[in-house]
C-alpha cells in the first residue's frame, strides 16, 4: 500500500529478479484476491529491476470499453489508428528503447484491459519488446491471449499468496499510533487475514467485515468534495489532473490523494489520476444513483470537450462520456468517436456512438454511419431500412449515400440489379464506380469488373480508396478470366496505395489482398493464394478486426482445400464459420459449409452431405462468382455419399457454369475433375480452353486415357506441384505408377509411388484407388458397387432408374471381376480404399 514499507514479498521479488535477468520465459503474471498486494509488488519490482526503461499501465474497468485505452503510454505519438498498424508502432517503439532486456512494463489488473489491449500486451511478450510484469485479479475472467502466454511457456504465472503474519505485525507496528495489546493484534490478523488492503480500512476505523464493506467505509468518511473527485476518477479513469483541476480544483484532488483513495502520477506529457485500487472503483460505481452518475459523466464530457481533444484517446473518451451522460452537445464528436472504434475495430461500441450521434443530430450523414456499421456487422436489412430510398438533393450527399445503400441492397436484397442501379445516382463519381466493380466482381460478372476497375484506375481524380476498391476489384475479377500478369500488376499497384495510406483507410492492405489471393485461387495458383492468405492471417490475429481474422481463414481454407491439405483446411474453415456466425457481413458462411462439405467428403468421414443441405439453406442471388466453386464441392459430396453418377454429372454443371461466367482455369478444374471422379472427361472441350492450367490438366487427362502415358503423367505431376495442387499431382504419380507396372517398369513404378506418397495425399479418391477398381469395372458397374455397399438393389435401381435385374446382374460381374462374393467384402473393400489417412 502507498506510504507503508514494503513487507512479505521478497521471496517474490527475487523470482521477478530472476526471471527479468535469465531467458527462459519474457512474463511474469501474479494471481491473486482484491488487496493482497499484487499492485504494490508489482511498482516495486519496476523499481528495483534495473530496466533502463520502465513503463506502468494500469487497467480500469471505466477504460474497458475503449479500444487501447489502456495502452496509450505505450503507443509513439504519430501512430495510425488502425489496431495492427498501433500494435506493430507499439512493438518497433519498444524495441528502439532497448526490448526484452532493457524494457520493463508493468500492467497492473490486467484482466481488465479491452481486447485490443490485451492483444498488444500478449504480443510485446511473444516479440520480446518487453519485459512483462503482470498482474490478475483472481475469479475474473481473463482474455485467451493473455491466458495463452503462460499455457504456450512465454510466462510464469505464480499464485500471490496472503502476507505471512510477522509481515502484518511489522505493517500494523508501522501504522499504529502506539503498541497494540495481543487481544487487538489477534483482531487484526483474524480480520485481515493476511490481506494489507483490509489491516489498512481496519486501522483506518472501519469495522469488521468483507473487504467491499471495509471499502464503503472508507468512502462513506469521505468529505462531499473529496468524494467527488473520488466519483470522477472511478467513472472516467484514469481522468487527466488537468480536466479534474477544471472541475473541482487542485486542493480537492489533493485531498482526495492524500485520503489514500487516488493517485495521481505521469503518463507520458500528462499527469492523470486513478484510484488507489480498483476495489474502490467497483463499489463505487455500484452505489452510485442513475442520475448520480449521468452527472458525473456530463461533467467529465464537459470538461473534456472544453479542451483541445490533443492526446490520441481524447475524441473517443469524449464521445463515450457524451453518450453515458445521456446529453450530447457536440454530435460531430460522437461521429468522429464512431469512426475511431471502427478503425479499432470496435464495432459494437461504434455503433451505440453512431446510434447516439443520429439519435441527437439526424441527417445524412448520421444515416450513412450507422448504416455502414449495420452493413459492417452483418445486419443489411436493418442498413437499407436506415438510409432513405430516394437520393439527397445535395449532390456531396448523393455518392456516400449511393455506395452505403447499394452494398445494403446487394448483401440483403434478391436482385443484384437495384443494388447497381443505385450506383447511377452518384452521375459516374470515381468512389461510386469502384464500389461498382466490386460488386460486379462478387456478382460474377467479372469481365465488366475488370472493366469498370480500369476506368477507375485510369482516372486521375481518383482517391485512395476507390484506388484500393478498383485495385481489390480488378485484380480478382483479372485473376478469375484467366489474367494473370494484369491481376498481379494490379494487386502491386493496390498494395502500394494502401500502404500509403494505412491510417486513413485502416482496410486498404486486408481489400487489396483479398483481391490479389481470389486471383491467385481462381488462376490455378493455390500455393500462392495460401502464402498471400497465411500472411494476411497471421498479421490480422496481431490486431486487426474479427471480420478479417473469419476472411483470412475462410480464403486460407479455400487454397488449403485446392491443395488438397485437408487438416489445415477443416481447421481454418471452421474457425471462419464460426467467425461469420457472428458477423457474416459478405454472406460466407456458404462458403464455408460447401467447401466444408467437400473437404469432409475428401477425409472420408460423416457429414458431408449435412454440411451441404445447411450450406444451401444459405443460398442467396450475392456472390454469384463462387457459384461454380460451391458445384465442385458439391459433387465430392455426392461422391462421399457413393452416388458416382451424380458426382460426375454435378462436377459437368460447374464446368458449365464457370465456362458461362468466362473462367478458364475454374473450368478446366472442374472438368478434370470428372476424371478424378473417375468419369469420362470432355477432352475436345478441355483442349479448347485457352489457359496454362487447362492445358496442363489436359495433358494430364489425355495421358491418363491411353494405355501408356506414365512419362506424360510424371510430368503434368511436376507441374502441378509446382502450382500447390499437391493432391493433383499425387493422384497424377498413382496413375503413372499403374502405367508402369502394366508395362513392367517395376523401379520406375515404385519410385512414382514413393513420389506420390512424399506428397501425403489425405485421402484415397478415384484416381488413388487400386487399379482394379478404376480400369476393371465398367462406368455402369463403378455406379452400382459404389451404392451397393449402403443400399439394396432395389434401392439402386430406383436412384439409378434402371430395372432390379440390371442392377443384380452389374453387380454379379463386378463381384467376379474383383473377386468378392458379396456386399460384406464389398464394404471391406470400398472402407480399405476410401478411409485410408495420410
């Protein structure tokens, strides 16, 4: 506690000591009751380490709602507000002042820090910008990445025990006005239990009981003034000593301090002042009246307002305080605080500031915020129900108010056409036209995508964002026709401006790279796709919105999908399904489920179909341009159900569907994937694709369809690898490995064996199953076995429609020519070449 000597805790001390000055773990986390002395340990470790620069942040619960709040001494001040943009200033600042070894930071009730916090702190430790002292208050729930430094070893963490009873006698000797007899010291240790903050309420008069109780005490003997300092800080902290001195005065603050309930202490170039210990805060706040604290708030919020909001934190504060004091004098505050949790990635708290800006100052404006937010979280009906159906007759008005409606009407409507008739409003604005194309491209139109996002790119009015709209936009629609110089020129020439304008337009990098991986995906490129998708992940979990975290997932399953890598598919497209559960602002969770559905089809476990009927519940006219994707994936999940004439008859339907949409390499895939299925692919119209991919899955596809064509095999194998479709080219090795064998190259055939095998093929589709299942039977006879093994014949005969006998007598010749006597080795048979794992 302030003005006592420190007592009890060497044992302690020395470990933080050990742990700052060795290199097995870079955070330190006590755990422990209200009171005990976590805090107080905590200062005296930072001033005893030794550390060339030591920083304290304290958590309060009044900041827990505004994103960084916490951190704001940690943050340089020329930071973008972007959250990876701050976390990654944040970590470079740090490591300038030395890093692990030179910085010690202390971050006192830390379960207390918002999410956007808590991030930055787990990262300065897992980058070593830092040395880390923590401190956690027992029972509360505590942020996953905080928790995750000590279950992944970066930290210690270490239960703070109750101070042992000659460390109390040595405090209660220390406070007391004289000696106190064995019968009153007795009272204070049985009381105290070991607590400082408790033995400190009790000699300060309070009478026994818990320590909320001990803590009400204390406030109920505060004077009217101090207890209004008190009210301030535990509303607002940490609240700037300059804003309480324009309040109640300097000597209320003073008397508050020296009541023992604030400190007041420097944070960078301010001097701020927060409660002693967050204890008083809870109970406070607890007591205090609506209308109390709605006064409170409005004297914070007024206060603020009357200053120059020059700190980095001072318009979202204000705009927080606005709104929980219920009046709102300064609307554009709240607008500007809006737009701040948006680009820290706060959408819950940018929409109540939003709600509470329109609420006070109604207007276009306020209409196009709130609705962007609603359309942001998922919620377009209710964004197209904000906005005005007619244009505003202010022509500035029309642009926003054209792009905000359209994206409502397009992600919530049935049509895509009002969606883009919206647009015309805005008379051919460059902004309106990048919106444009980007919805052109999801609508699946993507040659007049490309074309509207190079009138944009060629105009030299054009602004950074519709730069970055045209560039996303352009490159994947690029991408998808086949393009594959333009979609990466295109996709450099976004990246640079998002870059450059990184603050301002905090989902520049994410739209861009969006843009350039869809192209890569659809081009025939998986590997690069994946590395574009792992990038963009791994630097969105460091910070960036949970939007992003769900995108990057979803398109890093896509590309692990393409690749044929099923573990690491499964895993990221789960996680985007359930990130979009919560936020589907693009209507992905389609997405996810189908590819799910294929690559559940692809392990050879249950569910494929059950994926596939909740991914078409989901169907909606948007994002129209993955439609031929979502076909693909639907005939590897009538594959799993062993209905092969279905399979193959849906994998023809993608073709078709990409090739009216002008996507060659999504086109070519989709017809080989015929022959992977182990049908009769359209070789005539595979040669006819004008496209690297498809030329070189038609070589694949000619060679497998001559008797000897293991040289051919091989190299279309090479090819493949070499673009990331790794489960293509193993099919590819197996297929010249039984070319081989029927030609008695037996050290060719084992050597593609062994190739095909280095590259862990999950599971064993058509193409990997054993010779005598693909070559021996006839396409009528694979149908049949493939559903004898789950139904009956006359079962098949109804799904097939064929008579019962044709059935019974498929099946005979089947049974002969792969010598089994029934469905029983049948099942044996089909488990053995369709459940295999890596």
């Amino acid at each position: 506690m302030r003005g006592w000597p420190f007592e009890g805790r060497e044992t302690e001390l020395r470990e933080i000591r050990s742990a700052f000055t060795g290199v097995d773990v870079d955070a330190i986390v006590f755990t422990a009751p209200a009171g005990v002395g976590k805090t107080r340990l905590a200062r005296q470790a930072l001033s005893v380490l030794g550390a060339d620069r030591c920083v304290w942040v304290g958590a309060t619960r009044a900041a827990a709602g505004i994103p960084f709040a916490a951190v704001a001494p940690l943050l340089p001040d020329e930071t973008a507000r972007e959250p990876l943009a701050m976390i990654r200033a944040a970590i470079q600042h740090l490591h300038r002042w030395g890093g692990r070894h030179a910085v010690a930071l202390a971050v006192d009730d830390a379960h207390l820090l918002d999410d956007a916090s808590a991030t930055l702190v787990a990262r300065l430790a897992m980058d070593r910008a830092a040395f880390i002292i923590m401190t956690l208050r027992t029972g509360e729930p505590i942020p996953d990445v905080l928790s995750a430094l000590w279950k992944e070893g970066t930290a210690r963490c270490v239960e703070l025990p109750p101070l042992p009873e000659d460390a109390i006698d040595r405090l209660i000797d220390h406070a007391g006005p004289g000696e106190l007899d064995a019968r009153s010291r007795r009272r204070l240790h049985k009381v105290a239990r070991g607590n400082p903050l408790a033995l400190r309420e009790l000699l300060h008069g309070a009478q026994p009981g818990d320590l909320s109780d001990l803590a009400a005490a204390r406030l109920d003997g505060l004077d009217p003034e101090a207890r209004h300092v008190v009210e301030l800080v535990a509303c607002g902290e940490p609240v700037a000593l300059s804003v309480l001195d324009r309040l109640v005065g300097l000597p209320a603050v003073t008397a508050a301090e020296d009541s023992g309930l604030i400190l007041v202490e420097r944070s960078g170039a301010r001097t701020q002042a927060r409660l002693e210990h967050p204890l008083y805060g809870d109970v406070l706040r607890g007591r205090l009246t609506v209308s109390r604290a709605t006064q409170v708030y409005r004297s914070l919020a007024d206060a603020l307002l009357a200053t120059p909001l020059a700190r980095r934190e001072d318009t979202l504060l204000a705009a927080c305080w606005q709104v929980d004091g219920g009046r709102i004098s300064r609307p554009a505050v709240v607008r500007a605080g809006a737009w701040q949790a948006i680009g820290r990635a706060d959408l819950a708290l940018a929409e109540r500031l939003a709600r509470a800006a329109r609420a006070a100052e109604p207007g276009a404006e306020a209409d196009r915020l709130l609705a962007e937010i609603l359309t942001y979280r998922g919620r377009r009906a209710e964004a197209a129900q904000v906005l005005p159906a007619k244009p505003p007759r202010d022509p500035a008005d029309r642009v926003p108010w054209a792009i905000t409606r359209s994206e409502a009407l397009y992600w919530g409507g049935d049509r895509a056409e009002p969606a883009l008739a919206t647009l015309d409003a805005a008379g051919g604005h460059h902004a309106a036209e990048a919106a444009r194309s980007w919805l052109l491209f999801f609508d699946g139109r993507c040659a007049d995508a490309v074309r509207v996002s190079a009138e944009v790119l060629d105009r030299v009015d054009a602004d950074a964002r519709s730069q970055i709209w045209a560039a996303a936009a352009g490159a994947a629609a690029n991408g998808f026709l086949g393009h594959a110089d333009r979609a990466t020129q295109i996709h450099r020439q976004g990246a640079a401006v998002a870059a450059a304008h990184a603050d301002a337009l905090p989902w520049g990098a994410f739209e861009v790279d969006v843009g350039g991986c869809l192209a890569h995906l659809a081009g025939g490129r998986p590997a690069a796709a994946q590395a574009i998708a792992a990038a963009g992940y791994q630097a969105v979990l460091e910070g960036g919105a949970a939007m992003m975290v769900s995108g990057w997932a979803l398109y890093g399953g896509l590309a692990a999908t393409a690749r044929g890598h099923l573990a690491d598919a499964d895993r990221l497209l789960t996680e985007a399904q359930i990130g979009f559960e919560r936020n589907d602002t693009f209507r992905l969770t389609r997405c996810c489920l189908a590819a799910r559905a294929a690559v559940a089809a692809l392990c050879g476990v249950p569910g494929a179909a059950a994926l596939m009927a909740r991914a078409d519940v989901l169907a909606h006219p948007s994002n129209r341009v993955f439609e031929p994707w979502i076909e693909m994936w639907r005939a590897w999940a009538a594959y799993a159900g062993r209905d092969l004439r279905r399979a193959i008859a849906t994998a023809d339907r993608a073709a078709e569907l990409a090739r009216a949409a002008d996507m060659p390499a999504v086109e070519a895939l989709a017809r080989y994937d015929v022959a992977r299925l182990g049908g009769r692919v359209d070789l005539a119209r595979l040669d006819e694709i004008d496209d690297d991919l498809a030329r070189l899955l038609a070589s694949a596809a000619h060679a497998l369809s001559v008797r000897d064509g293991a040289a051919a095999l091989e190299s279309a194998a090479r090819a493949l690898q070499a673009r990331g479709y790794d489960q293509h080219a193993a099919e590819v090795l197996m297929a010249a490995t039984h070319h081989h064998q029927r030609h008695g190259r037996i050290a060719r055939a084992n050597l593609a064996a062994a190739n095909a095998a280095a590259l862990h093929p999950a599971v064993q589709t058509p193409l990997l199953h054993p010779a005598r299942l693909i070559e021996t039977l006839t396409a009528r006879e694979r149908d049949v076995v493939l559903l004898a093994a789950g139904h009956t014949s006359a079962e098949i005969a109804d799904r097939l429609q064929l008579a019962v006998s044709t059935v019974n007598n498929n099946l005979a010749r089947a049974y002969a020519k792969l010598g089994i006597t029934g469905r029983a080795d049948l099942r044996d048979l089909l488990d053995n070449v369709t459940d295999q794992r890596p």
